[in-house]
C-alpha cells in the first residue's frame, strides 16, 4: 500500500514536470507578429507593436522577401547576414540614418543600387526585381517603423490648416 502511494506520487510529479515543460516549449513558438503583415513590433521596445496600413503592410512583405537577410539584426529563419555585410547596411528601422534621406533618395537606391548613388555596391538593384509600386510600399514600410519615428519634411500647405483659416476667418469677417 504505501509503495504504491509513493509511486502514484512520482507519478504525479512526473506529470507536473512535464505539463510545466510542454508550457515553456509553446510559449517559444514564433512570434505571430512577423507573420501578421498589418503589424510590426517595433525593434527598440518589444512591448509596442506598430500598425501597418495597406501600403506599409504590402512593404513589410517585400522587406522580410528581399531586405531582412541584411537590414535587420535577425530574420523569422535565423541569424541575418548583415553582420558578414560590410559596410555594415543600416537597420531599417534606424531613424537616425534614414529619416534625413529623402523619398526621392530612398527611392532611387533602391532602384538603381548603391553603386549608382555612389555608395557600395552590395546594396543591389531591385528596379528589376520590384515594381515601382513595391519599392514605394517598402518606403513608407521604412518610414512607418523609423525610431525616432519619421516625420515628413512640412510643406507650404500647413497655412492650410484648420486652426490658422479659423482665426483668419474671424479677422476678416
Ligand atoms: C546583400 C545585402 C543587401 C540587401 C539584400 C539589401 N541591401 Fe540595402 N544596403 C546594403 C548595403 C551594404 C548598404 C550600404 C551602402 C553604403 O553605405 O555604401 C545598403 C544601403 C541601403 C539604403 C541606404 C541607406 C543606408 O543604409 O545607407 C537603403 C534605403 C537600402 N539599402 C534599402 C534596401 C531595401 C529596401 C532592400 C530590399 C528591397 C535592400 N536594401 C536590400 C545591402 C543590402
């Protein structure tokens, strides 16, 4: 009797050990987040996750198919390259180094390559491989995860703006 109250207990420890394993294993599954195109996490502060509009989501697409083996840190399949990569390409979420680059510049080195804009030429062409539509998804996908966040250069049109016609308006009236 009690050999077999011992051993109903090593059962039971057994099985505890194992359910508390089992739990660890499919916590470490992948993150649903890289799959999931209408958001990304963002790289510097794992907690916030960033939503991705239409145009920003079609651009992540094309980020983890052709950029993430060098512009990221990791991919969802492991380790980049970016660290055999030299120079060293910049993360795309680096707002430091991205966020004074015009769309105009963005847009032309990653059509033409970075031999063309006189930078390295392991930065390849993808005028071929993208559309056009493409190369402008993955740049506002580049603006969308910047840290500092981006922010577009103003443009003459803010006289436009609500507050200050309000006030003109009263003025004038
Ligand atoms: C084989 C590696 C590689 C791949 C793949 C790659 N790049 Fe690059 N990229 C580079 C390198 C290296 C540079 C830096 C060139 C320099 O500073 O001379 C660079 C530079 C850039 C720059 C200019 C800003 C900077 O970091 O200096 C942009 C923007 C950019 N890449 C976007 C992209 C996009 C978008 C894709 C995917 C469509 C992509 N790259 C794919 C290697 C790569």
């Amino acid at each position: 009797m009690k050999r077999s109250g011992l051993l109903l207990l090593l059962a039971f420890v057994m099985l505890a050990v194992q359910c508390s394993c089992r739990g660890k294993t499919s916590s470490a599954q992948t993150d649903p987040t890289i799959t999931a195109y209408d958001v990304e996490r963002d790289w510097t502060n794992p907690d916030r996750l960033i939503p991705l509009n239409f145009e920003q989501s079609q651009g992540k697409r094309v980020f983890y198919e052709k950029c993430v083996w060098c512009h990221a840190e990791a991919t969802p399949a492991g380790p980049s390259n970016r660290s055999n990569v030299s120079p060293t390409p910049s993360l795309i979420n680096d707002g430091s180094i991205l966020n004074p680059l015009s769309d105009e510049f963005l847009r032309n080195i990653i059509t033409l390559g970075g031999s063309a804009m006189g930078k390295s030429a392991m930065m390849p062409p993808w005028g071929r491989t993208l559309s056009q539509e493409e190369i402008r998804a993955v740049i506002a996908y580049t603006r969308a995860v910047a840290q500092p966040p981006y922010h577009p250069p103003a443009r003459p049109a803010s006289q436009y703006s609500v507050k200050q016609t309000s006030k003109e308006e009263g003025s004038t009236k």
